[in-house]
C-alpha cells in the first residue's frame, strides 16, 4: 500500500511565541503576559497556491521573499501582544522593516566576507609575483565563504547568549518537536511532543547552512575580479544561490530514507544546536496550540 504523503508544514519562533504555516492559512499562538495562551489566525495570500511555487528554482525566491514579510508580521503581533499595543506593522512600514533587515543581512554576511575575499586576493598576488592569477584565485574565495561561515556561526552564537533570544530559541526547539510529531503521527499532548527531536530538516537555520556552503562553490568558479565587480556579482547572485539552496533543502527532506541523503544533512542539523533550545511543557502547550489552529483554519478554507 503506497504511504500517504502528508502535508509539509513550517514554522517560526516569536515572542513567547510561535507562529506555524500551511498551505492556505497561517496561526500565531503567543503566551500573554497574564498566562494565557492568545492565538491570531490569518489565511495566507494566494501567492502560497499559485503557479509561481511550481517553478523549480523561482519557487524558492517566491517562497523566501514572503516568507520574510510574514516572519515580521509575526514578530510585531507577537510582541504587540506583549505590550498590549493593538498597532499592526504592514504597507510601508511592513517593507521598511523588511528592507532594513535585508540591507543589514546583506552586507554583514556577503559583502563584508567577499572584501576580505578581495583583500587576500592581493596579498596573494603581491606576496607570489610569480604566480598567475588563475592559480591563486581559489584561495580568496575560499577565505572569504570561511569568512562568510564564521559570521554566520559567531552571530548565531552571541544573539543565543541574550536571556530573551535564549527563549525564543527554546520556542523554536518547541515548534521543531511538534512538527516532528505530527509528522510521526504521534499525539499532540505536550508530554508526547516532548519527547522528539529538537532538529528538523527543512529548517531556516538548515536553508543559511546551505546557502553558505553553495555560496563558496559558486563564486570561487567566477574567479578574481575588480572589487566593485566582485560586491556586485554577490548581491546578484544572492537569488540564483538562494534558489539552489531552497531546491536542495527539498530534496533532502523528501529523501530522508536514504542513509545516504542522512549523511549529507548531519551538518545542518548540527548546526541548529545553536538556534534551539529545549523548551518547557508550557512552551510546547503554545506551540501545540498554534499547529492546531492552523490545521483548523485549513480545514474550514477547504470546506
């Protein structure tokens, strides 16, 4: 008998919070400062059911670039419940903030990592006046997607050190066990979630690891190049990775039977070691809350 596929669910941490998304609708369950567990349901814009996620590749910017849009809406939700401020961030706030962060995450992780590229790139050439370019060429790249990988990890590291970012980590680890459990079939108490696995392999955390990884591929194969070149080509080029990176991570998930596909992810499990924390049954109780009311919030759009 051929296995029922079942639908494939994500999720992100907020606030005391977690916010977790299908196909058509999307459910926040946040635990407001007086204890009780508040939940805001949405359905989702039909960008999530069109043509356009199809597309292998695009799919993956498509996905990625609302993805971002909604991760903000559901931090300023979350955080307005927090302080009781009923102010919803959208329009031109919405894609300031979005625009803000993407500038920061642009510059710190690609263009800063591509100027010490640059910069090893001609100590090279100075240092080895009797060596071609093309044989040194490889060495820049490769320190700068180093480079790119340690900021990645560092930042991960010092924002995890922060009591308040430790606790959105740990709701992170809360929405990774519920997904896990659906996906095993197991029953949503938060006695039974509890005990699955904090990793899960479609995680955000997992896409950043990859992205990386195929970043230094890439652009060692373009080779040196002029600095103001070579920043461009790494803003333009953001998409194309982004792509791959987004098919990979699919491909991997949707193959998990194989030992050998196992192997290939232990290093972006690994590293959500760092961006998750084991949550208390108080945190899986909301996160367990936001599943359910997303999965209702399907079926009554479906009806």
């Amino acid at each position: 008998m051929e296995q029922l596929k079942l639908p494939t669910y994500g999720g992100q941490a907020v606030i005391e919070g977690v916010m977790m998304r299908g196909k058509t609708a999307m459910a926040i369950a946040m635990r407001a400062p007086d204890q009780s567990i508040v939940v805001h349901q949405e359905n989702l814009s039909s960008i999530y059911r069109s043509n356009l996620v199809k597309i292998p590749f695009l799919r993956g910017l498509v996905m990625l670039w609302d993805a971002l849009g909604l991760g903000i809406r559901a931090l300023t939700i979350s955080a307005n419940t927090q302080t009781g401020e009923d102010e919803k961030v959208e329009g031109p706030a919405l894609y300031l903030a979005l625009a803000v962060s993407l500038t920061f995450a642009v510059a710190l992780f690609f263009l800063v990592p591509a100027l010490v590229g640059y910069l090893t790139d001609r100590i090279l050439l100075i240092a080895s006046i009797d060596l071609s370019i093309s044989r040194v060429h490889w060495v820049g790249s490769l320190i700068e997607g180093i480079t790119r990988l340690a900021i990645l990890i560092s930042y991960i590291w010092l924002i995890g050190r922060i009591p308040e970012i430790r606790r959105v980590f740990a709701y992170h680890g809360a929405e990774h066990k519920t997904i896990n459990a659906f996906e095993a079939g197991a029953e949503l108490t938060p006695q039974s979630v509890s005990c699955f696995s904090l990793e899960h392999p479609r995680c955000g955390t997992a896409f950043l690891l990859t992205l990386v990884v195929f970043s230094i591929l890439i652009f060692t194969l373009l080779g040196p190049m002029p600095l103001g070149v070579r920043l461009i080509s790494r803003i333009l080029l953001i998409p194309v990775i982004a792509g791959v990176a987004y098919e990979y991570i699919r491909w991997t998930a949707n193959h998990l039977n194989s030992q050998f596909v196992r192997v290939m992810v232990k290093p972006n499990l690994a590293l959500q070691r760092l961006t998750t924390r084991e949550p208390n049954l108080e945190m899986l109780e909301v996160s367990i809350a936001a599943f359910q009311a997303m999965r209702n919030s399907e079926r009554e759009i479906n009806l």
